[in-house]
C-alpha cells in the first residue's frame, strides 16, 4: 500500500510546474447541425483553442433500442476525424424523434427504459465517444404540461440509471434542457419537468437552451435579463462548473405586417438569420439597426414589395422586423460565465456565429480563472490491494485547459483499464480555481496476484501530451 504526501503541498507542486503563460481557457462547445457540416467543420478550425468539447447534432431516438442517425456517413467521419486531431472530446447529441409521450413510455416501462439506457451507453461506447448529450424535448414542447408530474420523477430515475452506467465505463453525461425559472413548478416558472436539482448529481454537464425568447412575434432571442435569471435560478440547484448556458448564433428575420393582396405563391413567414449573414442582409436593405435597451439586441425594419404579372395584377408590402444578438449582445451573456462561476457557453451552432466573435471570447477565456499549462495533472493518492485479484486506485486528475472531467488510465499485471475522474473533491476547486471540484477518481482496477507494478496516466485533452504519467508503485495482490 501507498499513500502520497498531503495533498495541499502536492497541489502546490503542481502549481509551481505548470506554464506561466496560460493559454485561455476552453470554455466554450457548441453543436454541430448535420444540415450546415462544413460550417460547424470551419468553427473547429477557427475556435480549436477555445473548445471544451463538440457536440454532433446527429442521432434521433426512435425508440427504446432504435437510434437512427440523420448524418451523411462521409461528413460524420469527416467531423471525428477532425476532432479527434485536435483532441477534442466528441460528445453527440441525441434528441427524442419519437411522437408525443413516446419518450415517456419508454421510461414508465422499467425494461425499455434499461434497454435505452444500454442503447445509448453501446452508441458512446461502440464509436469511441467521449460521452452523451441528450436533447429530449418532447416532454416541453409536444407532451403538454398535463403530464408534467408523472413524467419528471421518470425523467428523473432514467438519468440516475443512464448517468453511472456511463460513468462505469469512462463516458460522460451532458444534458440540454429548455430552461426552469425558479422551483416553484407554477405556472410561468419554466420548465419544471427536468429537475435540475435533482438529475444534478448523475450528469456532467447540463446546457441550458436559453434562447428562443421570440418565437412567433417580433422581439429578442435572448434578452440578457431573462438569461440572466435563468443562470442564476440554475447554480441554486446545480453545482455551478456543471453548467453551461446557451447562447444563440442566430437572429429571427418577422413579418411584422402585410399590406394589399400579394400575388399567388407569395407567402411571408419568418425565417431565421444566421449571425454570419447579418450585416450582409443589413447592407442589402439599406437598414440602420439599433439597440434595444431592455434586451440589449439588436433590431431593425425595412419594406419589401411584391407584385404580380398581368392580368389581375396586384400587389402587397411586407414589413419585416429583424432581431439578432450582436457581438456585444454575445459577449455580454459570456461574461455570466466569470460572474456565476459556470462552466462555459454552448453555442447554437457552431457555424453560424459573426467570425468577429472568437478574439474577444479568446481574450475573455484567457481572463477566466484557470492554471497554466496544457499536460493533464494529478495525484496518486492511494493504492491498496484487497481481496482476490484487485487493487484500489484512487487519486485526482485533470486537465488546465477545461473543468470537463477527463479519462484516467491504470496499468497492472493484468492489463490497462481506463476510468473517469469526475468524483467530486472539493479540495481541488479550492486549490485549481476556476477547475471546478469534479476531478477525483477511486476504481478497483483488476490485477494479476503477486507483485506488479500499478502505473497511471491522465489522458489530457485539446493541446498538450496526450497522456501524462503520474507514477508507478508496486504492490504485492493477493
């Protein structure tokens, strides 16, 4: 048995080899669409250095067991490849396709509901995902509030299933949800559905959908003061470097109003514009747009007329209401991450943002509060044969450049096993700031009797080594 020096003065060790000039800090994802891949694939290029992870908005669950995939086969070996070069944690998403109250059946029903979670555990596990993000919206938006109170405790038991079964084997859980404005579950409080307190403990992430403030009528995406409410209801409930709140890439071009008869075909609706599209759309207009001060997006109007060819000719005019979040607007929900503590932004989607955005979150993330360096960290703290042929391991690791929970390796005499270091060590938020406390690990790893050598690695992410040693002890098993 082994047991390491006291920890403060291990930390203090750690601190003291790590870089002086720290890179920023990854605190930034975001979603990839398979309808706009080469975008998303452009962003990974452009943003590398600020990604935590990436999340593929890919798979569809169609049922207890089905998962179909909506990706081109090229374009999603295109996005891994691509990802994994740069070390970033792939971590999919997978949305409930099923009709209204599919989803809940599934999880009423004990044995779908294990056979979902395998399901999913196999898709992370089969393709070498990092993990799973869920983005069941179903239950908000096709359910019906009706049924609200028999679905959240079902909600509530799949992911303390769903969550330690990917954990047992080194996968991590992330969840998007819509957004919960307080606990009161009455009308007008959000979401109340998800439990976020109480999915908190089994998941990794959770991804606040906090945009879609506008949907039909004319007015913001994502008023700073609603996000701002809604960030602050969610580290009440949930640990604080579990949360990433979402930022939206895009603004919403409205019919404000129609005038005359337009001609046959001519249908105005809304539309969405993408924030790399805006100030092209400004120029084409004519428009001078300004700043709402109650949301702090931007906003402008403009005219456009229709008429039809002869005979019977007539004609209409359409007046329409953009919104969209600026850089300003942007960067000003990104600084909620410094204010409350929180993980990072999750940006939907990657590809659609104004290109000017990445500098300023670049110096923004490189203010955070983080260590230097770019290897993976840690500590072996213990190492105690028992019974049989194992032996515990247990320690801490992490990478300097993301609070996300990275993967830890332990080599006996009976081969290597890979496990996550996500437990939670409260010392380690104290001593890392701004790495979180969810970084400690403690496995029976399997081992051949007698005496052998018991080594680990940290398995880092984005920059840096791929792996770093944290030494070897040997122990007698058995």
């Amino acid at each position: 048995m082994r047991r390491a020096s006291p920890f403060l003065a291990v930390a203090l060790a750690v601190v003291a080899l790590l870089s002086a000039c720290a890179p920023p800090r990854r605190a930034v994802t975001g979603w990839v669409p398979y309808w706009s891949t080469d975008s998303g694939r452009t962003t990974i290029d452009t943003a590398r250095d600020l990604l935590s992870e990436v999340s593929p908005f890919w798979y569809r669950a169609t049922g207890a067991t089905a998962l179909a995939n909506d990706e081109e086969s090229a374009d999603q070996s295109a996005v891994v490849a691509q990802a994994r070069a740069a070390h970033l944690p792939l971590i999919p998403a997978v949305r409930d396709g099923m009709p209204a109250h599919g989803m809940a059946a599934v999880l009423a029903d004990p044995a779908q509901r294990a056979a979902h979670v395998s399901a999913l555990v196999n898709l992370a596990v089969a393709n070498g995902y990092a993990g799973i993000d869920l983005d069941y919206e179903q239950f908000a938006f096709a359910d019906g509030t009706s049924s609200w109170a028999a679905t959240r405790p079902l909600w509530v038991q799949f992911i303390s299933e769903l969550g330690p079964a990917l954990h047992a084997r080194a996968k991590l859980l992330t969840v998007t949800t819509p957004p919960i404005y307080n606990g009161s579950r009455a009308p007008g409080s959000g979401y109340w559905v998800y439990d976020w307190g109480a999915i908190a403990p089994f998941i990794d992430r959770l991804r606040i959908m906090s945009y879609e403030f506008s949907s039909s009528s004319p007015g913001p995406m994502a008023p700073l003061w609603w996000v701002q409410q809604i960030v602050a209801h969610a580290v009440t409930v949930v640990p604080p470097s579990k949360v990433q709140v979402g930022v939206p890439a895009y603004g919403r071009n409205f019919v404000a109003g129609v005038t005359g008869t337009c001609p046959p075909g001519v249908v105005p609706d809304r539309y969405d514009v993408r924030n790399v599209n805006t100030a092209a759309l400004i120029q084409e207009k004519g428009a001078t747009p300004v700043r709402d001060p109650a949301s702090g997006e931007m906003t402008f109007s403009y005219v456009e007329t229709f008429t039809g060819p002869p005979p019977g000719q007539v004609t209409c005019q359409v007046t329409r209401t953009v919104w969209y979040p600026d850089l300003d607007s942007m960067m000003a929900k990104a600084h909620l991450v410094g204010t409350y503590g929180i993980s990072g932004i999750a940006q939907w989607a990657l590809g659609m943002e104004d290109p000017a955005q990445w500098q300023p979150l670049r110096d923004y993330a490189a203010s955070l509060p983080h260590p230097g360096g770019t290897d993976a960290v840690g500590a072996v703290e213990v190492v105690v044969p028992v019974a049989g042929s194992q032996v515990i391991v247990g320690g801490w690791a992490f990478d300097p450049e993301s609070d996300l929970p990275i993967q830890v390796a332990i080599t006996t005499g009976a081969g290597r096993s890979v496990v996550l270091a996500n437990g939670g060590r409260p010392d380690l938020a104290s001593a890392f700031p701004g790495m979180g406390p969810y970084h400690g690990f403690g496995y029976p790893a399997a081992a051949t009797r007698g005496r052998q050598s018991v080594c680990v690695e940290a398995l880092g992410i984005g920059n840096g080594a791929a792996s770093t040693p944290l030494g070897c002890t040997t122990v007698t098993v058995g």
